[in-house]
C-alpha cells in the first residue's frame, strides 16, 4: 500500500504500470517476494501516495517457494546510501509502527532466487530504490548463521499487537466476505464477534481484543466506520447493531479468503443456503371420514365406511339427500325435517323425541361434528399426506423456572415442515438468549424448542409475517408480555 513506501533521498524511480518489481526488507537486499506495479509512477505522485500501488505475485514460503530447494533468504549488504536517506528511512519506519520496511528494484536484469521470498513482508511499509548493482556478493557470514537471523527477523517483523490488528482485519473481512449476508442485518456487534469473525480465525490462532491496539471492539468497528465499509448504530439504549454492510467496498472485493478455509467456508457457504431456503407454509385441508354411524346417510350417494370426503363434498351430498328425499320444509325452507335416518345420524337419543326440524346450518354442522376427522397436509413441491384428526395447532407456552426465571417452550414445529433447531438458532440469534431442543415430555419421537425469557412476541413476527402461517394454527400467542407505556 503506498501510504507505506518510504522514497528515499535519491528519487523515486520510474515505473511504469504493470513493471514487475523485487520486494525487499530495509538492511537486506535479498528479495523476499516479487510483485508488479498496479500504476506508474506518475500515477502514485498525483494520487497523493495513497491505494494500492504493487499487487504481490509470489512469496516467500509460498506453494511455490516449497517447490524449490526451500532454502532462506541470503543476507544482502545494502546499497550504500547518504544519511538523510537512512534516518528518513528509520523515522518512516517508526512512524509506521516500527514494521521492518520492504523495497522495491525495478531492474529486469537483476538476478534473484524467486523460491527465496516470504508471506511475513506483504503488510509492511515499502521502499522504492533504484537500480542495484547486479554481481552483489552474499555476506561473508556463515550460511546458517545468515539464514538463522533472516528467518527470525521475518517471524519477528512485527509486534504482538501489530499481528492481532492483522489478524483482527484479516477475520473482519473474511466473516463480512463469507458469513454475514444482507438478511442477518442488523446484526449485533457482540453476535458479529462471537458467532462469525471468531470462526474465521485461524486454527492455533486466538482473537483477543485487548492484545490488540484498539482495546475495544467498538473502536475497531468505528475505525471500519470511518473507511465507509459498515455502519454501526444503537437500535436499543447500550447495545450497537451493525445495521448496513457495502460488499462493493474496494477492501472487501479484493480481500481474499486464506488458503485452508475455502472447502470450509463452501460446506458453511451450503449449509447456510439450505438454511435461508424460503419456508413454503403447507397447504392444510380439513377432510372427514364417512363413520359406521353415518353410513346410512352417505350410503345413498355410494360411499361406505373409510370414504374420505372434503367438506364442500359432504356439504353437497348433504343437500341432495334431502332434496331427493323432500324433507325441505314447506312452510320455510331455512328448515329440514327430520325423517328416521337422520334422526338416527344426527341427534341424539334425548332429542329424538323433541327436535322435528333442523336448520340447514345445524344440519350441515351436526354431520361434520359426527364423521371421522382427518386433515391433508400438502408441503412444498411433495405429494399429500392425509392423517387422521385435526392437526394440533403449534403450541406455545411460558413455564416458570428457579429464581423466578421465564422460559418459552414451543411444540408440533415438525408437524408444519419446521425443523426445530433451525428455529431454535434463528430465535436465538434474534433475541440473543440461550435456546435448546428438548423431547417432549411422554413422547418418544418429538422434541420441543425452549428459549429463555418470554419471546412470543418475537415467535408471532417469525411464524405470521415470514413463514405465513395462519393464526388459527398457533395457540399462546395470546400469553405475549404487556408492552409499557413509554413515559
């Protein structure tokens, strides 16, 4: 990054874009990677030595560079330079958080070991030099002395703190770049921490905010802020939510995701996609079964014991039962006689001597009461599935636990096509409580969801506005705690 290259006192050298350039460490010429110019040298001066000015090509102790004979860097005596240049290369580098500067040569002819380059120099300041001169002897040093202290200077280039504030960036772009996506937003920062950029750490690698120069994480992602990549807001009095994410931002596109998390991240990538699949709510009819009591009733129709019948089909074989049989009444017609059979089907034995007439709508409701209930539930994209009885309804509940604790406990999800601990994650990722699944109580193969605290407000948003399921399928919703007045 141009903001990092130190000029020294004998100019700038000329590059032009697309130049391919040797890295190298401030006090060793040997490169340690080889890199091309994103622009010219013209360009770097008018763009105020601000962006990306080289894009790295090969490192050392890359894939590469295990191909060879994985031998060090050589300790390469610098050019001799005048004074100014070496304090203005040392104020530089301590303003720069005393990183070890990088330089650059711009000579085709120079000739270099390419396996011999290094990973450690790609985030550190930079120096551009001239030409050097080409037949350079190697150091009079004993060879693993040499390359003993070049590989502890490139494992050592940079403090503590300075490599959790890589790592720290390192984490934030990939989470941003793979985890988090538009529908999570707004999203907790505390969630953000734990739950997306702590899995995007490297194994044998920890984050810790307080090793770090920020010390806080909310001055980490107000410096995030600053550079336009995310905006942060308090939604609720104490507790900041990431609320807007630009993945067009220049540093999120370019990042790119280290080199052992790809297969990773694509199985995560795949299990969040089956997550966020659209939830289809299931087609729901009430059926009735044709009962040995009422057989008499439909047996005229040609149906028998077990016939399955919707209700506008029992409603219509109802009608034409007493049309054919002329038990409209005369004087009004909102009224049914009743002869033998439906005497026998539809009341019962202490009114079979008082009820001689039955409205169309009792008569209609008298024989739905007595068939067999049953219901066909059809999912997304399958064939129905008809079950007896009426479907129990989700069930909602609050129970009281120690210390006077609430917890909310949810049932039947499966009944309706809904995996319970995909629930149970999205609920506590939207209220930030603790959720488990556990079996219900005298059952062998249904387990319940339970969340802390009283969430049936939050339940009612997710099952009525965005799974779509009719009210009259979820019973509790009326227990949600009483909103206070705002004073």
């Amino acid at each position: 990054m141009l903001p990092g290259v130190v000029v020294p006192s004998s100019g700038f050298p000329q590059v032009e874009r697309g130049t391919v350039c040797a890295v190298t460490l401030l006090g060793n010429r040997a490169p340690v990677a080889v890199a091309f110019a994103t622009m010219s040298t013209a360009e770097m001066l008018a763009a105020g030595m601000k962006g990306k000015g080289f894009a790295v090509l090969h490192t050392y102790m890359d894939h590469l560079w295990e191909y060879g004979d994985k031998s060090y860097p050589p300790t390469l005596a610098p050019l001799v330079t005048d004074s100014a240049e070496k304090e203005s290369a040392e104020d530089e580098e301590e303003v720069e958080g005393k990183e070890p500067v990088i330089s650059f040569s711009t000579d085709p002819l120079q000739h270099v070991d390419i396996g011999d380059l290094s990973l450690k120099g790609r985030d550190s300041c930079t120096i551009l030099l001239g030409k050097e001169e080409l037949d350079e002897k190697r150091a009079a040093e004993t060879a693993e002395d040499a390359n003993t202290e070049v590989q502890q200077e490139a494992e050592d280039s940079r403090t503590p703190q300075e490599q959790m504030d890589a790592l720290f960036n390192q984490c934030f772009f990939h989470a941003l770049k793979c985890k988090v996506k538009k529908s999570d937003l707004p999203l907790l920062t505390s969630t953000f921490l734990r739950s997306h950029m702590f899995s995007c750490c490297p194994a044998g690698q920890q984050l810790d905010i307080k090793k770090s120069s920020y010390k806080k994480f909310s001055k980490f992602l107000q410096c995030m802020q600053h550079q336009k990549i995310l905006q942060v807001k308090e939604l609720n009095k104490g507790v900041e939510s990431i609320v807007e994410v630009d993945w067009k931002h220049p540093d999120i596109k370019a990042f790119a995701v280290p080199e052992g998390f790809s297969s990773a991240s694509a199985a995560q990538d795949s299990k969040n996609e089956d997550r966020e699949k659209v939830y289809h709510a299931p087609e729901i009819i009430p059926l009735y079964g044709v009962s040995t009591k009422m057989i008499p009733l439909f047996q005229e129709s040609g149906h028998r014991k077990g016939s399955i019948l919707s209700s506008s089909e029992v409603r219509n074989i109802i009608i034409n039962y007493v049309k054919t049989n002329e038990l409209v009444d005369e004087t009004n017609k909102n009224f049914v006689k009743v002869n033998a059979i439906l005497c026998d089907c539809l009341l019962d034995k202490s009114e079979q001597d008082e009820i001689s007439k039955l409205k169309w709508d009792d008569l209609l409701s008298r024989c739905l009461e007595r068939l067999q209930p049953l219901h066909q539930v059809t999912f997304f994209g399958q064939e129905p599935i008809v079950r007896k009885g009426n479907i129990e309804a989700i069930d909602i509940t609050i129970a009281q636990r120690s210390s006077n604790k609430k917890v909310t406990i949810i049932k039947n999800l499966e009944l309706y096509g809904l995996d319970p601990q995909c629930v149970a994650n999205i609920l506590q990722q939207k209220v930030q409580a603790s959720a488990t699944i556990t079996p219900v109580p005298g059952t062998k193969d249904r387990v319940q969801v339970q969340i802390q605290g009283n969430q049936i407000h939050h339940l009612a948003k997710m099952l009525l506005e965005e799974y779509q399921l009719p009210r009259k399928y979820i019973q509790g919703l009326e227990k949600a705690p009483k909103l206070g007045r705002r004073k």
